[in-house]
C-alpha cells in the first residue's frame, strides 16, 4: 500500500520522509489553499454565515498536483500542524482535492521524532469539526469586524484604513499607555546610603529606611541634608537582626508568550523573529549522523503540561548529571490558568539528552540561542528549588532607621542550570545583596565611613515591547498564541503603531481610530468582551456551543452599534492634526509638518500648494541625507548621476529624474580590467542567485565568467588569468591554450 502524507510546511517534508520511509510520499500543502475572497465580503449573513470560499490566487498548480498524488495513494493522511488553524487547513484540503471520507485521515503530533510520528499513524483520527469550526468562527468574525467597520473609518478620518477585532484591543493597550506617558508628573525623592565599618575593619552599605515605626520617603533635599548631618558623626547601633532560610522555586516551562518575552528580554528578539526560529527548531535541524530531527515540541501553546515520558526522561537526565538532591521529592507540577487551550504540552526539548552545547555547532547563532532558552528552562523548571542563607540588619542612628540584607546560596538546586542571573531579591525593607554579611551582634554600634544622599525623580511607565505587550495580551486573555505576532505585524503595516527603536509608539491615526472606536464600539475594543469572545471560541472548540449562534450574536450587537454611530456621528471627517517638526522650509521659512506616505515619512511644508518642498524622513524622525553626487555622468544627456538605494541594492539615478529616468546597477568590482575592451570587470548574480563576473559594459561588450578573474597576466599571450571555482586551477581567459 502507498500512503501520502500532507503536510504545512515544505521545511518538514524531508524531517518526517527520513522517519517513515518506503511506502510514504511527504508533501506540503504550504498553509493555506482555501480562503474568503478578498475582492468582496464572501460571507452569506443570511444564509447562517455560510463562508465562500475560493482557492487561494497562485494555488491552482500545486492543487492539481496534490489531486495527483491522492488519487496515486491507497490511503491519504493529513499532517497539518495541531491546532485549530491546523485541522482548518486539513479540512480544507479534504474539500480542495475532492477526498474520499474511507480513505482520508487525520493524524496530528506535538513533536516531529520518529517515535511520535509513528505512534500518530498507528492512531488516526477523524477531522475534529469542532476544531474547524471554532477557525471559521474566529475567521468569519474577524471578516464581519474588517468589511462593515473598514468603510465606516474611511467616511470618518482616512481612506484605506482597516479594522480588526484583536488588533484594535492592542492598539488600544499602546494608545493608553502613551496618554499614561503624556499625563505622568514627575515626583522628586531621595536615597541616602550609609557606609558602616564595625570595630573589626568589616564594611556594611545600609540604606535609609525611615523611623521605628514605619518606612518614609524623602521628597526633598532640605529633609535629606538633615538626616545625613543628623548621622554623619552618629553611632549607628543594631536593634534587630532577623536570620531565615528562603527557598526559591523554578519556573514552569515556556509557554508561547512567556518564550517571546523571555527571548525580547535577553537577546532583544522580536516576536516574529523569535517564532521563526522556534519554527526552524519545531520542523526539523540536520544533525549530521542522526539526520534531520525536531529539537522541541509545538511552540504555540498556553499550556504548561508536560508529558508523563518527558517528566520521567528529564528526571533520569537530572540524577544522572546532576545528583539525586538536585531532583525534588515529589514532582514539580505548574498550574495554569482557567482561560488556557491546554491543547499541547508545554514548550520543551523533544531530547534533553541533545544539550546546547552538544549540537551548537550544527545551529545558527539565533537557533542555539533559543534552543539554550528553552533547554535550559525546562530542566531547571523539573529541579529542585533554591535554598538561600539570608540575614537583615535594622539600624538606628539619631531615630533614622538603616537596612542592610544580604543572602548566600545555601543549595543552588534549579539555579545550577537557569537562573543564577536573577540572584537579586527584592524585601519590603531594601535590597538583598548577594554575598555574605559580617557577622553582627545586637546592640552593636558602628561608625558611619561615608554618607551619601542622591536626588532622583520618577519616570514615566515605558512604552510597550514585543516582549510586554505580548505578556498583557496573554494576562488578559486577548487572542491566542498563534495570533500574537501577526497581530503586532498588522498594526504597524496598517499604519496604527510605529516602532522607535524596541518600543512601539501609536501614530495620530491610531490615537484617533481608538478614540473613535471608545466613543462608538465600546464592546469590539473592550478587553473583558474580547477576552469572553476567546472563550466563546473555546466552547465552540470543545463542542459547547455553537459556533453560528455565537456569530448571530456578536453580529445582532456590532450591527447596531455601527447604524446607531453612522447616525449619531454623520459623514464630517474628523482632522487629523499635523506634527509640527524643527525643521526650517529653506524655500518659504515656514516649520514643516511630519507626514505619513506609501513610502514612509515625510517632512511637508505647511503652506502646501503654495509651497511644495518636502524632505524624506528616517524612522525617527530626522531628515535624510541628500544622496551623494558621483564622479559618473548620465550616458543618455550628460547630467551627473546620483547614488541611491532601492529594494535590489544601491544604484545610479539620473539628477535629471523625472525628465531622464536613466539608471546603472552599483556593482562591486572585481578589481581586474576586461580582456576584451579593458573596462572594469564587475561582480554579478544570475537568477539562480549564482556569482558569475562580467564587464560592466555588458552586452556592448561580451565578456563573462562564472570563474573568478585573478590579478595576473597570461604568460604567454598578456591576457588575465582566471581561477576555477571548485579548485586550484588556473587558465587563459583568452584561451590560449596556458593553464597551470
């Protein structure tokens, strides 16, 4: 019997064929091959949301070719990722390509190894309707929000803009966060540290806390100067020493959100970035002797479950490597929360026998990093926790109270793997400073070395990362785990967010789109009805509601709300206020304004159309450069030619554009003069990406070489020598017959 094996992703298809064998074809459906149109609304309200769906435009060839290979095999099985955009794709193609329901199947595995794969094919399954339907739900709503609100927002502030239902709640998370930012007034506060030598010579850093009966904050340097006059020749005596044992606990494996966060905070990855790579080490990494093989389990998840088998491996590992002590007496288990899918395990290694640094050699930089992450991270949530010495002194000094902790790590347990970066803890009464204290007695008196008192001022909260905002959209339960980086794309490409730097700052447009949206659809942008419209996605997931009913309902509402503001806010335009900039109008003197085009900011003059200068702007806000002027001169009227930069490269433009729109390709050179006319031979690339070297006068001149033009002449007839690619092996480029 001959089994055909569909999957997602292309980048899996060699991984899964190496586990399986004779018997199995792999192919990819590369995601979707079905959606709504996107030239109309494609959803018949009418008719119980009954979607349209098409093939998606570009798909025809690959359909035909998947028919093909189905109608080859005895059985067909679909191996689509294990989610709810998954099964959607595998229902999908069970349609698309006409299948058979006895002879189409459904596996799905949570990890790419040969044993899991196997154990999947021994247990086919259905198409999960509810799965399916719950997508569709999620689809539909999201096409309802975009086609009936997208219309209503180009009447009142822009053509071309568009809504979405999650990403109209994130927008709204930055917005508020910026009017957070605008409002913040800055508090004056002051810290005083005192610097203490006991009658042994041994030094202590205490920090004011307050008096005996309560902490007080200094707000000002009149209260500052006093405190320190007050202890600057003062006999700062112990009243009270507390010694404890603290125990730290590891932390549960990664989720998608908390993987994201974690990998934004350490290495400055932004979410796309970070699921890409999680992607690459999910589908499958060459390692050499053990071929392609999946290093973790799905990175989309909100669940912090692992596998009984997994548990046990990691608990073998531990022992093995690190001692019996170091694994706790009864398993670590991390509860979750109420709203979680709990669909897949946790984030982890397929092998954690497989460490880092047995296999850094066969990972790219970012792959090693995030693998590092999340090896490290689930050993250590399995081990045992942190045990730490620590000690707090209480001093009093003229009434003025002074803290000092301190703590040593007593038994290291998890922190032996993850961790030991965070070893600063944070008590109601000051800082605990790692390293052991001098050993002090009650009643004991010190001499202050040094006081010094520093004026400080609160900040403003900072505007969010990929990193943050992912973190409270997973906190309030705003969209899932696969919907987090799309979501982020969208509302910088739509023009809503910006980035500056690693932040994300909203634009006027999506300050305004929020302010409208609050004013007119209170429940589409509303966090507890987004939240409760994901569990509705979930009921509908595990067959407790359904899915057309909870569509008609949320539908019966947004109607509403959108005849009730078209009536109440009429078709007037709301202004979008301009930016005022720094920079000077050299031709009218006016202070030009900030503006958004389709290629990115500008600077405009504000006395537009009298005037019309403008000034491209980089992403933060500054003018560019004028473009450098060559040494080249335009080969059609003479004029000089400009270097600029384009989406292929840097290339020579016309200063006549757009009267000449003359153009030469930047092309780096080979350092060797033609053969054949003596011009500069430049380096080149062929469609298929391949280097080859060319005179730049091509086609006028003919010559060109995929080998590599050497800086030497041909002993025997004068002419340039060429390299060959593949070895030491020299010959004539006039080809005179000299080779070496």
């Amino acid at each position: 019997m001959s089994t055909l094996v569909i999957v997602e992703s292309p980048t899996k298809v060699s991984t899964i064929k190496s586990f399986l064998g004779k018997g199995y074809k792999v192919v990819a459906s590369k995601g979707h091959i079905r959606d709504l149109p996107k030239s109309k609304f494609g959803v018949d309200i009418e008719n119980g949301f009954e979607p349209q769906y098409i093939n998606i435009r570009g798909k025809g060839d690959l359909i035909k070719e998947l028919k093909k290979e189905a109608k080859k095999a005895d059985k067909v099985l679909l191996a689509t990722d294990p989610d709810r955009e998954g099964e959607a794709i595998s229902w999908h193609l069970s349609i698309a390509l006409g299948l058979e329901p006895e002879k189409v199947k459904r596996i799905s595995f949570n990890e790419i190894t040969k044993n899991t794969l196997k154990e999947a094919i021994n247990h086919p399954r259905d198409i999960d309707e509810n799965l399916v339907n719950a997508q569709q739900a999620r689809r539909i709503l999201d096409r309802i929000v975009g086609y009936k609100l997208s219309p209503f927002l180009w009447k009142k502030i822009k053509n071309g803009l568009s809504a979405g239902r999650v990403q109209s709640v994130a927008t709204r998370i930055i917005v508020e966060r910026e009017k957070e930012i605008r409002d913040f007034q800055s508090k004056e506060y002051w810290n005083i540290n005192a610097i203490l030598k006991n009658a042994s010579g041994e030094v202590v850093t205490a920090k004011y806390y307050g008096d005996k009966s309560k902490k007080l904050d200094i707000t000002n340097g009149t209260d500052a100067s006093r405190i320190v006059e007050q202890c600057k020749d003062g006999i700062f005596s112990v009243f009270d020493v507390k010694n404890s044992v603290t125990h730290r606990k590891p932390q549960a494996p990664y989720t998608t959100s908390t993987m994201q966060q974690d990998a934004n905070r350490r290495f400055g990855f932004r979410a796309q970035r970070t699921m890409m790579v999680a992607q690459e080490l999910y589908e499958g990494i060459n390692l050499g002797d053990r071929a392609s093989h999946g290093l973790i389990t799905y990175m989309r998840t909100d669940s912090l479950r692992i596998s009984d088998e997994a548990r046990d491996n990691a608990k073998k590992f531990i022992i093995e490597r690190f001692g019996k002590e170091y694994y706790p007496s009864t398993p670590n288990i991390y509860k979750m929360k109420k709203s979680s899918q709990d669909a897949h395990e946790a984030i982890r290694p397929t092998d954690v026998t497989l460490t880092p640094e047995m296999i850094k050699n066969k990972l790219s930089a970012d792959q090693y990093k995030i693998y590092k992450m999340i090896w490290q991270r689930f050993i250590a949530s399995q081990m045992k926790h942190a045990d730490f010495d620590t000690i707090q002194y209480k001093f009093d000094c003229q009434g003025n109270v002074f803290v000092a902790g301190g703590y040593v790590v007593k038994f290291p347990g998890y922190l032996t793997v993850y961790g030991a970066e965070k070893d600063v803890e944070e008590t109601e009464n000051g800082d605990m400073t790692a390293g052991k204290l001098p050993a002090l007695s009650m009643n004991e008196g010190l001499k202050a070395e040094k006081i010094t008192s520093e004026q400080k001022f609160t900040e403003p909260p900072l505007r969010y990362t990929d990193g943050t905002l992912t973190k409270v959209l997973a906190e309030m339960g705003v969209g899932r785990p696969s919907t987090f980086v799309p979501t982020i794309t969208t509302i910088i490409s739509r023009g809503y967010v910006e980035r500056t730097g690693k932040f994300l700052k909203p634009t006027n447009i999506g300050e305004i789109t929020v302010d409208l949206m609050m004013e007119s659809f209170s429940n589409i942008i509303d966090y507890s009805y987004t939240a409760q419209m994901e569990e509705s996605l979930e009921d509908i997931c595990a067959g407790e509601a359904d899915y057309k009913k909870v569509l008609q309902s949320f539908y019966d509402d947004f109607i509403e709300q959108l005849h009730g503001a078209e009536k109440t806010l009429g078709t007037e335009r709301i202004e979008i206020p301009s930016i005022e900039t720094d920079i000077i109008c050299e031709k009218c003197g006016a202070k030009m304004v900030e503006k958004s085009g389709r290629f990115g900011k500008f600077a405009a003059c504000p006395n537009y159309p009298a005037c019309k200068n403008t000034k491209k702007l980089t992403q933060s806000g500054k003018v560019e450069k004028e473009p450098e002027v060559s040494d080249k001169k335009c080969p059609k009227c003479g004029s000089d030619m400009i270097l600029r930069s384009g989406a292929y490269g840097n290339f020579y433009a016309c200063s006549k554009y757009p009267e000449c729109k003359t153009t030469i390709a930047c092309l780096k050179e080979a350092g060797v003069n033609c053969p054949d006319c003596g011009k500069r031979i430049v380096i080149k690339q062929g469609k298929s990406k391949r280097t080859f070297y060319s005179c730049e006068d091509y086609p006028t001149c003919s010559f060109s070489s995929w080998d590599i033009p050497q800086n030497r002449k041909c002993p025997k007839c004068g002419s340039i020598v060429l390299k060959k690619k593949s070895k030491e092996a020299y010959y004539c480029a006039n080809k005179c017959g000299w080779k070496e």
